[in-house]
C-alpha cells in the first residue's frame, strides 16, 4: 500500500505508515468476506435463481425491475427475512495452512409497500440489504505463521510452544450494506413498462483483528487493532423496463448507477496510543456499489409452468466506480495531521446465469420453484487474504414452496413463501505470487506479495472454501 497525500506532515512523519494499517483494518469486514451482492430481495426470487426482474409483480420489484411495480392492481406489502449461515478455511496460520471458522451468521431483512397513485402509476418504498456478513476465527495462535521451510512447500512454523503470535487471538469480522429507495412505474402501453427507483446507500463496517502494525514501520510487532466505521452515500438512480410483446412472453432489463458510501468512525490500538497519545484516531474511508445491469427473458407457458432465464453483471473492476482498492484517511488531533492510503482489492468483474422455474399444482395453494446461479466471484487471488472468498465459477442451487390465498376479501391476498439456498466453492493459490513484487491495484506503486512487508498478507499459497447455506421466509399482501 502506498500514502497517497497528507497534510502537514513535518509536524509527525512516523504516523505516515499507519495510513496503511488503518486502510487494512478498514477493507478488512468489507463484503469480499462473502459473495458481494446476493440479490436476495424475494423470497419467491431467491428460490426461483435469484432471478426477478422478468416476472416479479410484487412490492420488491422496487430493486429488481421498477417497472414490474406495474403489476400491482390497488396496493402490495412485502417482508422478507433471510439468514445466510457460511463455514470457511483459509490459511490463517500461514501459507499452505488451514484453519476452520465456526458457522458464521449474516442476517438480510428487506420490507417493500407500494400503491397505486395513478391508472398509470404506481409508487413504492423500500429498505433492504445488498450484503451482510459476520465472521470469526476464534483462538487462532501462530497467525501469519513465519515461513521456515524452502520453496516450494514454504512450511511456516505451527508450533504453539515456538511460532509468533503464540497466545490465541480472535480474528472478528462484521459488515453490510444496505439501501432504502422509493420508486415508480408508468405504464406506456399495455404491453412496454417503465420504471425508476432513488437509492440511498448506507453501510456499517467492523474489525477487530490480530495484526502485523510493524510492517508499517518496517519491522515486525503484531498488536489488536479495532476499526468501527459507518456512513451513508450519495443518492442514485435505477433504471427498469418491460416489454409484454405476448401474454406468454416477457423481456426485461434493469440497469443500476454507481454509488460511493462516505464512511467515517474510529481506531484503536494500543501501539497507536503509544504513538499519539490518543485514545481513538478518527477514520474515514469510501466504498463503492458498481454500475450492474441485469436482463432476461420468462414465459408463462401455462397457467402453472413459468420458465426464467436471466444474466446479470455487475462492474468491480471499474477504475473510477469499482473495487480496485479502497482509500482511508486517518487524522490525528493532538499531532495536527492527516494521512491517506489505498488499501488493495482488485476485485474482478462478476457476472451470473441464472434459469429458473415455478409450477404451481392443480391445488391452487401450492407452488414449487427451482434454479440454479451460475457465476464468478469477484476475489483476485494475487490480493485474497484469510477472509476473502474463494475465487473462480460457482455454482448455486435453489429450490422453495410458495402458499397463495386468494380468497374474495381484499386482506385474504395474501402469500407465503419459503426458500432455500445451498452452495459451495473452492480455490486454490499456488507458489505465483509468493515473494513477488506485485503492482497495487489502481496505483502504479508495487509490494512484495505474501511478505513480511505486508501489514495484512495477500497472495500466499493455499486453500480456500466456504459452504454457504441461505433460509429465507417471505410474506406479501397484495390486491
């Protein structure tokens, strides 16, 4: 990581480096700890592949397709609450380590209500969450387990009785991103829907980590470092449209602008007071929500059969709107000082395929969904540490119930839905980038990857995993 500016500085040049360990501390609960963006709005959508934006006439089409507001008749309230369960490794003792967390929790509610306010028109309202994610690994000794052994087995040291870092640490982690909007759909004709939606970001990030603060300076001194930030962005549109050419036919498209959190909060360490004097360094940083576009094609075949297929990508490794890296800033009131850093992600551009399928029985209660989510994640290998996820094509299967009331009152419209999703992903680095200068991403400055040189250590070789398992409920009414 390099500084990228400050102010002042001759009044205190030996805080220039802890730039670099606040912006470690920072990214570290950021969403590359899970898959970023799930999508997970509906549950009906969930089971369906986390599709939508083709078929979805319920309050939540707020965030999958504005224009599909469309489909309301008179008024729609939806809830939904999904907990995402996730147990991973990585190599936390060092490369070529292993080293498994508990079962880590991330809940994700979402609550949508709409109504129509013209024969053409219908608005809606809504928060929910993009990601969510709280992780672990309780107790770890040997952190960063120093390398004893030659290429190409780079061996590090996982004796309790000799290695570094000895006494157990926690390694916690906590993050999510969330949205509240408000939207609109205007029906052109009977058969081309448009819409709009506001979004208004806002984030909250935690770390509480076992760190190496004295490759900042040059040396080696592990010390807990504790990083609590949060904020809101700046407002941004999402754009929808709909076109029925048939009444067994639909095609759909959604596009999202980018958006950047401002967040800000504070840092702690005991090697900081020793350095400050102070209690708490003010923080502050940024992150971004990408451009995404999303676009399908469903067809009601029957009156029971609707098939879905959708693509969705969503644009990481844009320079300006992207995660290539993520910047910080700590100030220092007492030494009168402020320093910025780019910590780096290199996040690649993700994108999905997602088919899906609803058949509803010949008893009109009971529908049952499926689909599949076939994507990449986001993670670059050469810049995963611990608490990235795995990288490279996964695979997701889906599968839910839907209840449908559809008695003759208004309030008996009512549905319930179940969902369901399970997936798990693998990766693997190599001997590549150990030891190796390695250009920061959106810099034209370079580090030594997997080195003692690194404040948080990227790139190292070995074995990462997760097995993810998603339970979502959901509730609308609807008339």
């Amino acid at each position: 990581m390099r500084k990228r500016g400050s102010r002042r500085q001759h009044r205190c040049r030996r805080l220039g480096p802890l730039a670099a360990l606040i912006a470690v501390a920072v990214t570290s609960p950021t969403p590359a700890s899970a898959n970023p963006e799930a999508s997970i709005y509906d549950t009906r959508a969930l089971a369906m592949g986390l599709t939508g934006a083709t078929y979805l006439e319920r309050p939540a089409a707020l965030v999958l397709n504005p224009a599909n507001l469309e489909g309301i008749p008179r008024f729609g309230f939806g809830l939904s609450f999904t907990m995402l369960m996730v147990k991973s490794f990585a190599p936390v003792q060092g490369p070529n380590t292993k080293v498994t967390g508990p079962l880590a929790l991330g809940p994700l509610p979402s609550i949508f209500l709409a109504g129509r306010i013209a024969p053409r028109v219908v608005f809606s309202a809504g928060v929910y969450f993009e990601a969510g994610f709280g992780g672990n690994y309780p107790d770890t000794v040997c952190v960063d387990g120093e390398v004893v052994g030659p290429p190409p087995d780079y061996t590090p040291n996982t004796d309790p009785e000799t290695c570094i870092n000895r006494t157990p640490e926690d390694m916690r982690v906590a993050a999510f991103i969330g949205e509240a909007a408000l939207g609109t759909s205007i029906r052109v004709t009977d058969q081309f829907w448009l819409g709009i939606a506001i979004r208004l970001p806002f984030s909250m990030q935690v770390a509480d980590l076992w760190s190496n603060i004295g490759a900042a300076f040059g040396t080696s001194r592990y010390e807990r470092v504790k990083t609590d930030i949060g904020g809101v962005g700046f407002p941004s549109p999402r754009f929808g449209l709909t076109w029925k050419p048939h009444p067994k036919l639909t095609f759909a498209a959604t596009y999202r602008m980018y958006s950047r959190i401002k967040l800000s909060g504070t840092t702690t360490s005991a090697f900081l007071t020793e350095l400050t004097g102070e209690e708490e360094l003010a923080t502050i940083s940024e992150w971004n929500v990408p451009h995404m576009f999303q676009v399908g094609v469903s067809s009601q075949v029957n009156d029971r059969l609707l098939l879905v297929l959708e693509y969705r990508m969503q644009f990481h490794a844009a320079k300006k709107s992207g995660n290539l890296s993520q910047p910080s800033t700590i100030r220092s009131s007492t030494q009168d000082l402020e320093v910025t850093s780019i910590a780096p992600f290199g996040w690649r551009n993700v994108w999905s395929l997602r088919p899906g399928v609803e058949y509803r029985f010949r008893n009109p209660l009971l529908a049952w969904r499926g689909g599949l989510n076939f994507t990449v994640n986001a993670t670059n290998p050469q810049w995963a540490n611990f608490r990235s996820a795995p990288w490279g094509f996964g695979v997701s299967g889906m599968t839910g119930l839907g209840f449908y009331w559809d008695g003759k009152r208004a309030a008996d419209q009512f549905r319930l839905d179940l969902g369901l999703v399970l997936s798990g992903r693998r990766a693997r680095n190599g001997n590549e980038y150990i030891d190796r200068p390695g250009v920061v991403p959106g810099t034209s400055e370079t580090v030594v990857v997997c080195s003692e040189d690194q404040v948080l250590q990227t790139g190292c070789p070995g074995r990462w995993g997760t097995t993810s398992f998603l339970a979502s409920l959901g509730f609308t009414l609807q008339y």
